[in-house]
C-alpha cells in the first residue's frame, strides 16, 4: 500500500504558481492585474516588521496566501537553534497565517558566525541522527507543517556513506517533515556530479512533496551554477513535468534573485509553470 501523502495528512491543497516578493517588486506586485496564485518571502527579511517591508509584506497578504521561506535556521548545523530566530519566525508565520514554512537542509553559521551561504552537510547516518529532532523542535514550537528544501552543492562533504537521495529520504522520513523539491538543483547537482536526475527524483519520497523550485542557472565550462539569474531552461522544464507525473501537481514557486527583470518577466515564467500544472492535472 502507497504512503499516505504528507500534503494530505496536513491537509494542504496545491496553491498553483507563485513568485517571490522581492524588494523590486514592493510597488508594483501588490497592484498587479495580473494572474497569481500565491507569493513566497523570505522570512529574514520580514522579521522585523516597520517601513516599506511591512507596508508591501500587508499589501501582499490581502492579495494572496503568503509562505515563508527561509534561508537562516541552520538546521543542520553545529551550533545550538537561534532561540530569538525561531521565536520570530514562529511569530511571523502565525501573524500571516501561512500554511506551512520550509528552509534549506544544510548549515549556514558555525561557530556563531553566519556564512552568508547554503552549505551542504555530509551524507551521513551521523549527520541524519543531528538534523532529526532540531527538525521536530523547529516544527512543534512553530505549529505548522514544514520542508526542508534539497540544496544545491558544488563539492560533497567528506565522510559520505549515503547516497543523496537517501540521505534526503531518512531525514525527512525519520523527522516526518515535508520535502520541498527544488527541480532546479535536481539538475544543476546532476550535471555537476554525474547522476541521472530523472533516476534521483525517482529514489526521493514523492509522497511527501508540498512544493516545488524552479529557476535559471549560469552555465560555465566545467559547471553549472545555481543563479536564480536567469530564466527556467527547457532541461528543467522536462524535468519538472517528469516530476509531476510523478507527484501530481503541487504548488509551486519561480525563483529569481539576481539580475532581476520586469515584473511582467517574472510573472510570464509563472504563467508557464500554471500551464504545465494544467497540462498535468488534465
């Protein structure tokens, strides 16, 4: 018998196509008369509430569902939880009432120094048993369901005695937690180390899949680099409808950080990821 999926256990309907409020959108998305279905922020920049950040973050909320996405929890590093951090966010994601929240399955302060970068964690038994229960902290003191996003590396940690996809299945297994499948770095990691991506979305626990990433990655001789700069390109489209198969359709975000366009740039890449989830649910 099939896993019971986690989005059905929590209750969580497919949202459709969103984007990212950024700071160059804080004027014109709120008034746009164009199709959206929801808006992703991220929560850091959100946490302390006053200003243009607040009057844009409540213009947004009267439009849409607004999810949380963060980049600063640190689950998987060695440092203690941020207390305050988690205190806010936990705050935060009640006040605007969001169905769930995700983060990144990596370490980003050591030593209590922040890195200002996602870094990957070995893939490790050890490593597994460390995430699980600051994962089960950070889910009961929020009160919400929560992912753990699949991060995007360039080097593996020393000590690996995992393949990545299942070191992504134990955790989030073991934490009962929510995957948030970026396809984007599904790809880029692919290339870059020399797997089939379609074989590695295969081995990873669809059934809990709540929401998917996709973005543009910068294309270099020897190696991809995940940008978020660019548009989606047609491989990860492919990928992204294989997926789908594969999950069915779940909400799902364009993610673009740098070098960002128009509005009505990032909304057309929107508009196109709402067609393929028609095309799947059809």
């Amino acid at each position: 018998m099939p896993s019971p999926r986690y989005a059905d256990r929590h209750g969580l309907k497919p949202l459709g196509a969103g984007i990212g409020l950024r700071r160059d959108f804080y004027e014109a998305l709120p008034r746009t008369p164009r199709a959206l279905d929801w808006v992703e922020i991220i929560p850091e920049n959100f946490l302390t509430l006053g200003g243009r950040s607040q009057r844009a973050l409540d213009a947004c909320r009267e439009r849409w569902t607004l999810l949380p996405h963060g980049v600063g929890l640190n689950i998987g590093g060695p440092d203690a939880l941020d207390d305050d951090y988690v205190t806010r966010l936990a705050a935060l994601v009640k006040r605007l009432d969001a169905p769930f929240f995700s983060d990144h399955l990596c370490y980003s302060r050591l030593g209590g120094v922040h890195l200002h970068d996602l870094l990957p964690l070995p893939f490790t038994e050890a490593a597994v048993e460390h995430v699980v229960p600051r994962v089960r902290e950070v889910m009961a003191r929020v009160e919400r369901p929560f992912l753990l996003e699949n991060p995007s590396y360039y080097a593996a940690m020393p000590g690996g005695t995992l393949r990545e996809a299942d070191f992504l299945r134990q955790v989030v297994e073991a934490a009962d937690c929510g995957l948030l499948l970026d396809v984007n770095n599904v790809w880029v990691n692919a290339r870059n180390h020399g797997y089939d991506p379609r074989a590695f979305v295969d081995a990873l626990p669809l059934e809990r899949v709540v929401q998917v990433h996709l973005a543009g990655h910068d294309v270099r001789e020897t190696v991809l680099i995940d940008t978020h700069g660019d548009r989606v390109c047609d491989d990860v489209w492919s990928l992204y409808r294989y997926t789908l198969e594969r999950t069915g359709p779940v909400s799902t975000l364009i993610e673009w950080d740098q070098a960002i366009p128009s509005l009505d740039a990032v909304l057309d890449e929107a508009d196109q990821a709402r067609a393929v989830l028609a095309e799947g649910a059809r």
